[in-house]
C-alpha cells in the first residue's frame, strides 16, 4: 500500500487524550470561586488558550473593576446571570446559555457581577490574540441563548458557540481561528467531530461521564480537562453511561508567538507588559476612559 493511503487510515482514527487534568475549586477574583483548568501552574499556556474558568459566583461577590488587553475572553453562561459594565457605557447581563465574546485588544476595563441572588455559573475562556491583533479596537459579539447555533441528531445535541458542527455554523467572528462547541449526549449515544488539522484541542467535562478518544478508554467525568493529541480526524466520543453527558470541544489555531502575561495583560515582550502597565496607570492608548470610571456595581459595593 503506498504511504498517502496508509495515512488517509489512521486519519480516520480519533485524536488520543494525551493528559487528563482535574481542576478542583480555587478563590479568585473578589469571594468568587473558580476550577481553573487551562491557565493553572501545570499548564500555564495551550496554544492559543490562556485560561479556561469554570466559575462560580454568588452576590456580594464577583469580578470588580479590572483592565483586559491583548487577547479575547469568551464567558458562557451555564446556570444564573452575570451583569457587566465597561469603561465605555457598555453594559448587560448574560443569562444561562448566553454568550458574550469580548475583544479586549488594546484595552477593556471593566467588572463582572451576579446579577441576582443564588449561584451563577459559567465559563470562562481566554483566547490569545497574535501581535497583529493585539491593539486593535475592543470589540463585543453577544449572542442570546434562544440565538446560538444549534443542532441535533440520533442523541447527540450541539450548541455551536464557534466554527462548525453537524452541518450547522455559528455567526460568530474569531479573530483567532477557533472552534468551540457544547455537546449533550443522551445514554447510549456517539459523535464524530472533525476538527482542523495542526489546530490544538480540548474538552472538558460539564455533566455526567464519557469515554474520549478511544472506545476502550476509561470514563472520565465532570470537571476534567483532556488534551488531544494532534494525530487523527478529529474526536470520538461515547457516553457508555446511564445519565446524560456533556462537554465542551474546543480548538484553536496555535499563534506560535512568544507569551508574556501579567495578570489580565498579555503581550508578546516585557517591554510590552512595562508599556502596557504604564498605559493603564496614566490612562493612555485604549486606556483614557479608565481616568474617571467606575463601575456602578463596585460604587454600589463600596469598592
Ligand atoms: C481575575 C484578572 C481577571 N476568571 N471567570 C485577574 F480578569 C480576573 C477575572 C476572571 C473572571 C471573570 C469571570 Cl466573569 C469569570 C473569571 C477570572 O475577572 F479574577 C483576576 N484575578
Ligand atoms: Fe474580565
């Protein structure tokens, strides 16, 4: 057989899991609690992910006023609402099965709240910007539950955040390439889901239990991070289990850039970071209108 064909076989095969991560609860921002899978000491960067934050807020707590630049955040809501407020008027609440994609580019100030009592849940995504992009104008797409891109077939549900699943696309533009996807598998069921070659990849557990990869694997369950190896079509996936499963798919187009983070800044260079720091406190380049800003939440709670 000539090699081309023997290739085309095993490109028909599922990517591996080639690291599981279980990320337990950890404080963060002001009284809020997050399992932070991406972004954590063991695996400070994924290409192009910064931060992957499955969070959990209840009033008084939360994100107050804080500055975002160099790179987009993604926050899907699961369960309750968020409200936010930017330095330039922009504000809103996201409910459950909401989803805002914020551009920070050359900066974002903003906060990030419970909009009511009981525990709000969501997600959090970092996605890096390459040099290019880094200060471009901040930029928001929204998008209402009722709104997200959805299909289902034979068990299988998908909510397309970003790219493409079961013939389905969603409106939203990345500005790095990327996929994001919210699968629910009732028992019984099984996906195959492409995902573009040399692109990095990863799940993560919402609900329930599944088997990734390879039929043979052991079941891995809510809250755990799984890395894809970079060989195969995509990923396969059963749910064995008598309960629902679901998770989130999501890959991107790797920057191959050098990374420097400070916090809520990532540029590509200290230098970067030491003018970006400077920005932010004299309220220069993307920053001005954070001289006389405050959120009216962080008023409100005396912050
Ligand atoms: C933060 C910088 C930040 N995870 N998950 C520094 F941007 C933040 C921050 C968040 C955040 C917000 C939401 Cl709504 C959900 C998140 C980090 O705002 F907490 C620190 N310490
Ligand atoms: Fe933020």
């Amino acid at each position: 057989m000539p090699e081309t064909q023997m290739y085309s076989v095993s490109s028909k095969e599922s990517r591996p899991v080639v690291k599981k991560f279980l990320a337990r609860p950890q404080p963060e921002g002001f009284g809020a609690t997050v399992r932070r899978s991406i972004g954590r000491f063991e695996l400070k960067y994924f290409d192009p992910f910064l931060v992957l934050d499955e969070f959990s807020v209840s009033a008084p707590a939360g994100f107050p006023d804080h500055p975002h630049r160099g790179f987009e955040t993604v926050t899907y809501m699961l369960q309750g609402a968020v409200t936010h407020e930017d330095f330039e008027g922009h504000k809103g609440s996201i409910e459950t099965g909401d989803l805002q994609w914020m551009t920070a580019g050359r900066g974002i100030v903003h906060s990030e709240m419970p909009a009511s009592n009981g525990t709000q849940k969501g997600l959090q995504l970092w996605i890096n910007l390459s040099s290019k992009y880094k200060m471009i104008e901040p930029r928001y797409q929204e998008i209402r539950s009722k709104d997200v891109a959805e299909a289902a077939k034979d068990g299988v549900n998908v909510r397309v955040i970003a790219g493409e699943a079961l013939g389905i696309t969603s409106p939203i533009y990345t500005r790095t390439p990327t996929m994001y996807l919210d699968f629910s598998l009732k028992p019984g069921a099984q996906v195959r889901q492409p995902i573009p070659v040399s692109w990095n990849a990863f799940v993560y557990i919402l609900e329930g239990e599944g088997i990734f990869g390879n039929s043979h694997s052991s079941p891995t369950t809510a809250h755990h991070l799984l890395l894809l190896g970079s060989s195969g079509y995509g990923l396969e996936v059963w749910n064995k289990s008598s309960k629902s499963l679901r998770f989130i798919l999501v890959g991107g187009e790797p920057l191959g850039e050098p990374v420097v983070q400070f916090g809520p800044f990532v540029m590509n260079s200290q230098e970067e970071i030491d003018r970006t720091m400077e920005d932010y406190e004299n309220c220069t380049n993307g920053f001005e209108k954070a001289r006389h800003w405050k959120s009216e939440s962080s008023v409100f709670l005396g912050f």
